[in-house]
C-alpha cells in the first residue's frame, strides 16, 4: 500500500517545544525512516484553522513563520512538500461536503469545542468545525499516517468516521481510514506550569528562543516544594537531555532547585541553538523560502483538483 505523510502547524503564535517534541521532530524523522521511504509527505501550514488568532497582515507574516520554522527544523524541500492550506479553497470546499456527514452532538464531543465551552465563551462555529476540517486536509492527499501530539488523537478518529460515513453513503471505496502517528514516549509536553505546554496557555518555551528568552522562562517554571525532584523541571529536562545522565544529575543536586534550573538552561540554549542560528541564516534568503512554498502550493494545488473532481462527481456536484 502506498504509504502518504501528511500534517500541519497553526500559525498562530510561534512553536514551542511541546510542538516539536509532540509532532514536528517526527516530520523531520520520518523523512529518513525506511518503513516510509517512497512515501509522499505533506507538510501543511493550516491557516484556515487559525483565523480565530491572526487577522489580516499579521496571519500572513505568521503563515511565512512557519515555513522558515519547517525548514529551520530540517523539514528538506528535496522530500517532503511545505504548503499553505489556504493556498486554493478545495479543503473548506470538501470540510463543506463532509459537514453533511456528522451530526452536531457527535462533534460537540470534540475537545476543542468542549475546553472552549468550558472557558464560559460562545463558541465560534469555526472551533466546532475544526475537526472537519481537518479530516478534508487529511483526506484530501489519502494520507495513511498523520504525525500529531497525543491532543489529536481524536481528531483522527473523526476523520476516520468521516471516510467511514462518505464510504457507506456514497456506497465506494474511496477514502482510505488514516493512523495517527505518534511517539509513545512523548505523550503531552508540559508547560512551565506543569499543565499541557500551549501558545493560547502561556505557558510555553518558544522552540527558537534566545538564551535570554530561556533564562526567564526556566526561572518561571512552577517547582513543588514538597519533593527533592522539582517535577516540572524534570519533565521538561527530559526531552533534551538524556535520562541515564538527568538520574545522576538530579540525585546529587536532590533539593537543589536553582542548580538544577541553570543546568536546565544550559542544555535548553544547547538544544535550541542550532534550530535559532539555521533560522537566522534562512531569514536572510526569503526568495528560497517563497520558491518552497510556491513549488509546494503548486503540487498540492493539483492533487486536491484532481482529488476535489472525483470527489464532486461522487456527491452528484458540479457539471
Ligand atoms: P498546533 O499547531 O497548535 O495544532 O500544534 C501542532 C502539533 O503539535 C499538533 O500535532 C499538536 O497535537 C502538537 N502539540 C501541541 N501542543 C502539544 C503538547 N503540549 N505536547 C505534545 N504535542 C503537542
């Protein structure tokens, strides 16, 4: 079976590290892994998902971010496609058919919609949809494997009643039911707070931080007095540095917060660095980054035409 890659970032604030550890680090991986050699990959920037956080000049400045963030990561052009989802409207055209296949109470189950609920706000009907839309990003390539954090598990599952229901209805074999790809032991990254690392929490390191930016950041991270093992810093620490020298690390700082933090710096800035310096240098070559995402867009633009076709034909749409 043809094997397709496909995922997406938000441009709604800069990434952090939750995102990178969480999903984004396997984008890069998965380009050099053999069970996906051959595989087509797809790297969206999902903008139309971001609308609730940009407006206007600033969700385009935010949406370029990206793609100097991907390439920044190592995401290789030669590889894998960088796109913009909103480049054409065929993913908001099928959101729209595939609307027609879920009820209501079925995605007022989605997580999305229930923390917004929660927050006492009215929800916008662009939250609600969300998990529709992106079950057309990820339907619209036939993509098999989705890398995503953990949060997004179900958003996977309602692609896949989605295929599921358009399949039946529509009596074909047409979509393929997608797997989430995911790291096991990544599970959520925490922030500094010790709850899920998030852009809307605050609570988050910026994946290109500066040294200064780190600094302040570490110094914030909340540390339960009652346990020699600050946990919030562990937690974090863990992802750059490995456990076998952290359990040595830790045992002969036990208490020692304030250490442990600057020892936590360190290796943040160490880790972060090289991620900061490619991005700078990427910065100034913007013409490159425009050529990518243009050669993206183009090749993404052609499948989703075809794709859309086939799609309106079975649906009884269109002339
Ligand atoms: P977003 O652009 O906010 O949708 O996030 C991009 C990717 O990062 C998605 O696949 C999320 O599941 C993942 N992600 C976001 N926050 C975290 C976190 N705290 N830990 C692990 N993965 C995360």
């Amino acid at each position: 079976m043809k094997k397709t890659i496909l995922s997406g970032v938000r441009p709604s604030a800069r990434p952090h590290i939750g995102n990178y550890f969480g999903a984004m680090k396997q984008f890069v991986d998965m380009q050099y892994d053999k069970d996906f050699d051959g595989a087509d990959k797809y790297f969206a920037i999902v903008d139309l998902h971001t609308l609730d956080a940009n407006k206007g000049e600033a969700m385009r400045q935010a949406s370029i971010d990206i793609a100097l963030d991907y390439l920044a990561i190592g995401i290789d052009p030669k590889i894998s496609n960088i796109f913009l989802q909103s480049y054409t409207s065929y993913h908001p055209e099928l959101a729209m058919i595939f609307s027609y296949l879920v009820t209501v109470p079925y995605l007022m189950r989605g997580h999305l919609y229930k923390d917004a609920e929660a927050k006492g706000k009215e929800v916008i009907a662009g939250t609600f949809l969300y998990p529709v839309l992106m079950a057309a990003d990820i339907l619209m390539y036939d993509a098999t494997h989705v890398p995503v954090g953990i949060d997004n598990k179900q958003h996977l599952e309602i692609t896949r009643e989605i295929a599921r229901k358009f399949n039946h209805e529509y009596n074909v074999e047409y979509f393929k039911e997608p797997k989430e790809y995911m790291i096991s032991e990544v599970q959520l990254v925490p922030g500094i707070d010790g709850k899920k690392m998030s852009k809307s929490y605050g609570n988050h390191i910026p994946l290109f931080s500066t040294r200064e930016e780190i600094e302040k950041l570490v110094k914030k991270i909340v540390t339960d007095s009652g346990s020699d093992i600050p946990e919030n810093v562990y937690a974090i620490h863990k992802l750059v540095r490995d456990e076998k020298e952290l359990k040595d690390i830790y045992e002969e700082n036990k208490g020692k917060y304030k250490i442990l933090k600057d020892i936590l710096i360190g290796d943040l800035d160490n880790f972060i660095r090289p991620f900061r310096e490619k991005r700078e240098e990427l910065s100034k070559n913007m013409d490159y980054v425009y050529e990518v995402l243009k050669q993206g867009n183009e090749k993404t633009k052609q499948i989703a035409q075809m794709r859309m076709g086939e799609i309106k034909k079975i649906c009884g749409l269109g002339m």
